[in-house]
C-alpha cells in the first residue's frame, strides 16, 4: 500500500490534512510505479529530509492552514454526510426504478454507487471547492429518464438549493448542477453494461469499458478513473497531498488556474505534482516545491509529462466498437508539427489525452515567468514562505488591456459568462497570429494575458448610465508589446491596431438572445476602481462570480507608451439556447 507517512504541523489538529476520502467503488489505491517496455523509470533522486527540511515542511504546512489551503475537519465531515445522503437518495430511486420499469427487485449496492471525484477524492480540497459525483448504474436505468426524474426528486430535498438546480443532459459531460447543505455538487452519470454492478466494484477496473455502447459513458467514467490513477502513481500520497495543495493554491494566486482560458487546470496541476513526486520519491513536502520549480523552471513545454507510460493507457482489448470509434487519443506518433500544442499534460487513463490542450503561446509564457520568480523565492528558505501564496496584482503587469464587456438579461447572463470565458483563448491565438502573419509590424505583440477572474461592480459601484434590468460583467486581457517593433511601427507611422482579429473573433460566436458583447483597448489608468479593488484583493472569494454583463464602445490605448493601439468591436447574440454552456467538461475539470 502507498506510504501515509509524516508528521503533522503545530496547530494542525482541527484541520483534515490526513483524510483518505476513498469510497467504496474507488477500489484499492496500490503505488503503480511508471514500467515502459519492462523498465521501470529511474528517480532522479532518493534524498530523504533531514532535520533542517522537517522544519521547513512544518512551516509550509502551518502557511497552507493559515492561508485557507486545508477545510476544517468539521467542513470535511459535512461532505462525508452528504456523499453518505446522496448514495441513500440515489440508491432508492435505483432501486425503485428497476422495480418500476422490470419488476425486479435488486439491493441498492448493485442497483447504485456514487464515486466522488477530483480535489476531493484527491484530498485536496478546501471550504470553496465543490464535491464532482458519478453515479453509475446498470444498463437498465436510462440515461434520459435520468436527466428527467433526479432534478425532480433533487427539488423535492430540503437541504437543496432550488435556486441553484440546473439540469444540462447536452453538455459534453451531461451534469445536474446543484446546492446540498451549502455545498456545491456535479452530478454526473454512467451506465454500465451489467443487468446488475458487480460485488465489490471499482471503478478503476477497465473491465468495465470492455461492452460500453455509449461514448457519454466512457467519458464520464473518465473522471474517477483520472483520479484514482493520480493517486496509484505516487509513492507517497501524503506529500503528493501537501505539495499539491501547494502549486494549488500558489497557481490560484499567481492567476495562472484555469483550464478554460489556457491555463493548467486541477487534472494538469496535478498531473504535474505527481510527476515530481515519482522523480524524487523520499523527499517531504517542502522538498518537492522547490524541485517543482526547479524541475518545470528548465522544461521544455512541449515536451509531455506522463505519469503513466501509454501502453497503460490503451483500451482493453475485444472493446465495443460503437463506443470508442470516435475517442480521441493523444499519441505523439500521430501529432503533426502543426497540431503540437504549446504544452503538453497527459492524463494516465485510457483515452490519454493533453490536459492543457487549450494552452497558447501566451499562457506557456506566463507559466515559465511565474516558475522562474517562484523558484528564486524558494531558494531563499521557508522563512519568507508566505510570498509565495501573494495574489499577483493583475492590473499592475501591463500598461493596457483589452476590456470585454458583456449586458444582458439575468436569464441568460449565467450561460453567456460562460460560454464568452471558454471562447477567450480562441481569441488569443487569433490575437497572436494576427501579430505574427497579418499586422502591421512583425511579431508586435509579445503577450496576451488572459485574467483568470470575471468581474462585475456592486450595486453602488454601478454608474448610474447603465440603467437597471440587465447586467453586466468585464473579463480583462494584458497586453504586453515588443518595444523595438511598436518603436519602429510609430517611426513609419504606423498603428498597432487589433480591430481586425477582434471583428474575426466576435464574428465566429454563437448566438444568445438578450446578450451583447464589445471589446476595446484601455490604458491601466483607466480601468474602473471597483475592478482594480477586486483585483487586489488578497482573496480570490472577492471577486463577484454571479454572472453579469457590460456594454461600450471601441477604444484606444497607448502601445507600451511608444505608440497606439485600437480595438473595435460591438456585437449582439441571439438566438442560442442559455443552458448549453452553463457547464463545464468533469473529465479534465477546475477544481
């Protein structure tokens, strides 16, 4: 079994940095050390801690706690319950639903288990994470008949939020989105191809792929099997727990975690911790922080990081055909140089695929910065540990931004932030090979940063002209340029002007009825103080996420102060149905 070794740090004992949080149907968690083609991967180091590392692994720990990076043991509790309520809910409707549709009757173990998921299965999680499920069922209960009858049964619980209910059957992992006891929940569904489960079923088994017909299945088994498989490649879960609450909540500060917008999400960070876990597998905590910074300091991005070789990544064999024709699979053999992507982040289950696929140019860039700054900070000792965790200030790295700006009617706000925020990175690369193909100088634009929060004004920060009835809301990118390039441009009187990717961009986008969307070009002094108060903050919770919208017009900024540059664009959406992109994908989910 994998080592849960350690010690605990002073004034830790009301904090749950030792749960297991394995359920049943997660199966046996056994250290699965990385074999390829019968040679196991050499560490890169067997140093153990002395007594000098043990203090600063305490120090970091009592960090963590004071910075919010572990839930309290009561918190941790209340989630057990509700796992605990939601298996006796969904098991009894199981079980009810097979009576009614076969008149058999089963035991609720083999008509029903629910599979907790990422930052909590990991054991990561902290008081504003939410808990991801899987339900998996026979293949008897429909899938359909799912979607129909559990946010019913789900309104009709007292501890559920109504107003938090959403039911998305279509989205590329079909979710019912909810509120128990104050605690978020996905809730998601697979169907196996058994009359009844298994006695002691593990959802790791890929057995359970072999007669799969719906690729929807496969899909949202991804998630637990990711998971789990996380946790079998490190040698000792505890530390991988600690250093990963670590690069968790420093890549949360730091603005570079989200998985939407280009950036490593929960699955990739993770990946990445496990990695450096198998690369030096007797060091404590503390130790592998600083060689997680060392070690991606001098990465090649493109290059993968694997945890588990691919051949343990295949499917098994005599598989169902319907279901897997159309999985994709990352395979380097079959990546053409154009379709390498920036950074390249490998989940260790069948299908493998690159968990930060949406990563740009930009974004990579940003990560190596943040590396390379954080791991001159580490060097130092644990003694300034607390710098680490600083929010960045985002509206200090640049001198002008692109200012998107969404309006709309609270109906449809929720899905429209939603959707604009996944479509961000598409704007981008457009943004950088507008710089490198079509502009007017070459290669003028060296970064285009995406911030990771939205942001909406309070009530009494609301300019009095927008009037009332619809909302508004801002995501912000920064922009960096090549000073030699923009200086040049300006001698030839020429103007760095983005209108053209930025039209492009609002051009290809759905429709929504009710909903608006502009981008312009500001300066950092002319970005509205409610937004630079948030942006300060020194927690993340500051930041408004209710989903609200903003409309404006085309503007213009200084180019780095050595020329102009401009943005115009104004469009209206209609027409597209508000609950398709109220969701987001469990399998490579942000935590």
């Amino acid at each position: 079994m994998i080592k849960e070794g350690g010690d605990a740090a002073p004034g830790s004992e009301s904090f749950d940095d030792d749960n297991n949080n394995i359920w049943p149907g997660v199966g046996e968690i056994q250290f699965r050390p990385f074999v390829s083609n019968g040679t196991e991967k050499e560490p890169l180091s067997l140093n153990t801690p002395d007594p000098a590392d043990e203090i600063h692994n305490a120090r970091l720990i009592s960090e963590l706690i004071k910075q919010g990076g572990f839930e309290l043991k009561d918190r941790n509790q209340l989630r057990e319950k509700i796992l605990i309520e939601l298996r006796e809910l969904l098991s009894a409707w199981a079980v009810e639903y097979i009576r009614r549709k076969r008149s058999e009757t089963v035991s609720a173990a083999a008509a029903c288990q629910i599979i907790p998921f990422g930052s909590f299965c990991l054991g990561v999680h902290t008081a504003e994470s939410d808990i991801d499920v899987l339900c998996v069922t026979p293949k008897h209960i429909s899938r359909n008949d799912f979607f129909s009858e559990i946010p019913q049964l789900l309104a009709g619980c007292e501890k559920v939020d109504r107003s938090t209910l959403l039911s998305v059957p279509d989205a590329f992992v079909p979710v019912i989105k909810f509120q128990y006891s104050g605690i978020d929940i996905d809730l998601s569904v697979a169907r196996l191809a058994y009359s009844l489960l298994p006695e002691n079923f593990s959802v790791a088994d890929d057995e359970h792929l072999v007669e799969l017909t719906d690729p929807k299945d496969v899909t949202c088994l991804n998630g637990p099997r990711v998971t789990i498989e996380i946790l079998r490649r490190v040698p000792d879960v505890k530390q991988f727990r600690t250093l990963l609450r670590s690069v968790k909540l420093w890549a949360r500060r730091h603005g570079i975690y989200s998985n939407m917008v280009g950036f490593p999400g929960g699955v990739a960070w993770a990946i990445m911790a496990a990695h450096v876990c198998q690369l030096y597998p007797k060091m404590n905590a503390w130790m592998l922080l600083e060689k997680f910074f060392f070690c991606y300091k001098a990465w090649a991005f493109s290059n993968p990081i694997q945890i588990a070789p691919l051949e343990d990544c295949r499917l098994p064999p005599h598989s169902h055909f319907q279901a897997y024709a159309h999985m994709a699979e990352w395979d380097p053999a079959k990546l053409a140089a154009v379709n390498r992507r920036p950074m390249s982040v490998i989940t260790p289950t069948y299908p493998a695929a690159n968990a930060t696929y949406n990563s740009s140019k930009s974004t990579v860039a940003i990560i190596k910065q943040e590396v390379d700054s954080s791991f001159a900070l580490i060097i130092k000792g644990s003694e300034g540990i607390g710098a680490l965790f600083e929010q960045v200030k985002f509206f200090r790295l640049y001198k002008n931004f692109l200012e998107v700006q969404l309006i709309g009617y609270p109906a449809v706000m929720k899905s429209f932030c939603t959707y604009i925020n996944s479509q961000l990175r598409k704007f981008i690369e457009r943004l950088h090979y507008f710089s490198e193909c079509g502009g007017p100088g070459s290669n003028f634009l060296e970064l285009a940063h995406p911030c990771t929060d939205y942001f909406s004004p309070a009530a009494q920060d609301r300019p009095r002209e927008w009037g009332e009835g619809q909302e508004r809301g801002f995501f912000f990118i920064g922009l960096k340029f090549n000073d030699e390039v923009v200086k040049k441009m300006r001698e030839e009187k020429k103007q760095v002007n983005l209108t053209a990717p930025t039209q492009d961009f609002l051009g290809g986008l759905d429709h929504f009825d009710g909903a608006e969307i502009s981008i312009k070009v500001v300066k950092k002094k002319d970005i509205p103080e409610w937004a630079r108060a948030l942006a300060n903050d020194s927690g993340r919770a500051a930041v408004k996420r209710s989903a609200s919208a903003a409309e404006g017009d085309a503007g213009a900024g200084d180019a780095d102060g050595s020329g102009k540059a401009a943005a115009d664009g104004k469009r209206r959406l209609s027409g597209k149905r508000c609950d398709e992109y109220a969701s987001r994908p469990q399998g490579l989910a942000d935590e």
